[in-house]
C-alpha cells in the first residue's frame, strides 16, 4: 500500500510542476509580446514624426511662357487703328540733339519692342505712309536709343516728308553709330544728297 501512495504523491507533484512551468511559459510570452508591440509602436511613431520629403517644385507656367515666346516670330502687321494711335506729331523728337526743359515720360530698354515698331514702321514705309512710319521709328529709338537701322530709316522718312535738316541729322547720325556699317556708303550719298536740296531750295530764298 506504501508504494500506491507514494505514486499518486509523485503524481501530484508532477501535475503541480507541469502547472506551474506552464504558467511560466504563459508569463513570458506575455512579456515577450508586450515587447514586440512596444517595439512596434516606437518604430511607427518615429515613422509619423520623420518630416516628409522634399519633392522638385513644378516647373512654372511663366517659364514655359517665356521659352515659347522666344521662339515666336515677330508680327510685323500692324494692329487696328494704329494710325489712330499714333498720330504723325514729333513730340518725341529722339533724333534731334537738343533737349527741352520739360520733364519726359521715362521708357525702360526694350530691344523687343524697338525692334517691332521698326518692323511696322517699315510696314507704313513702303506703303507710302510716311508720316506713320516717321513716328514709329522716332518710337523704336526711345526703346532702344542710338539703334542704327531705325534711326537712318528716320532719316530716310524724313527725306521723303521734305524734313532736310533733320534727315540730315539723322544720316550724319548713322554714321556716328556705325561709321562702317552696311549702309554707310547710302548715308554718305543721301547726306550729299540732301545738301544739294538744300542748297537749292535756299536761292529762291536769297534772290528774294
């Protein structure tokens, strides 16, 4: 009978130490678990503070607008009404070398727009429009002053209009520009040119 009993005590205590090696099991995987997800969760908040990365700006409407403009050819046909708009007057007499006492409208450099109303005034110009075309040019040299093409066709404008003394100016102040340039040879023959008119038409004056 000694032996039934000492089995079943064996048995208990076996029963026990399962129990609480399996309750030891239990505990550490709970702690092991508490672990991962505290891991986890310091991982993901360091995730949510990272500040985001810098992407490339896109690239603006203007620059683009600027590219393509460069590329545009210039319109050479002049708008409506631009008789209207610029009437025959010498109020901006850029190529005469004196200056009066009045304070003058300012005007920023712009070859561009030179470069246009030289374009439309030779538009008028060959139209035989002189008087349209001599204020687009006197409008090209405010832009963009001492421009030899739009001042000896100024010149040329002027020669046409019966403006001697002032096409004169004008050739002589070609040449400053460009002493050799393309068209220095027709300026020194218009220059000639303009002396003999002038010339001629003062003896009327003198037998009077």
């Amino acid at each position: 009978m000694w032996w039934r009993r000492s089995s079943r005590r064996s048995s208990r205590q076996s029963r026990l130490s399962l129990r609480s090696v399996r309750g030891k099991i239990l505990s550490m995987s709970r702690v092991c678990l508490i672990m991962l997800l505290s891991l986890f969760m310091s991982g993901w908040a360091a995730g949510q503070n990272r500040p985001p990365a810098k992407n490339a700006p896109p690239r603006s409407d203007s620059s683009s607008e600027e590219s393509s403009s460069k590329n545009r050819q210039v319109d050479i046909s002049p708008p409506k009404d631009d008789a209207k708009n610029h009437p025959y007057s010498s109020s901006s007499a850029a190529g005469d070398e004196e200056e009066t006492g009045d304070v003058q409208e300012f005007h920023p450099w712009d070859p561009h727009r030179a470069a246009k109303n030289v374009e439309v005034g030779d538009f008028y110009f060959k139209r035989k429009n002189y008087h349209a075309a001599e204020d687009r040019y006197r409008e090209a040299l405010v832009y963009k002053p001492n421009d030899a093409l739009a001042t000896i066709h100024l010149a040329e404008t002027q020669e046409k209009l019966g403006e001697l003394d002032d096409a004169q100016k004008n050739y002589e102040g070609y040449l400053k520009i460009l002493p050799h340039g393309p068209l220095a040879e027709e300026a020194h023959k218009a220059i000639d040119r303009v002396k003999e008119e002038t010339s001629k038409n003062s003896e009327p004056e003198k037998q009077q």
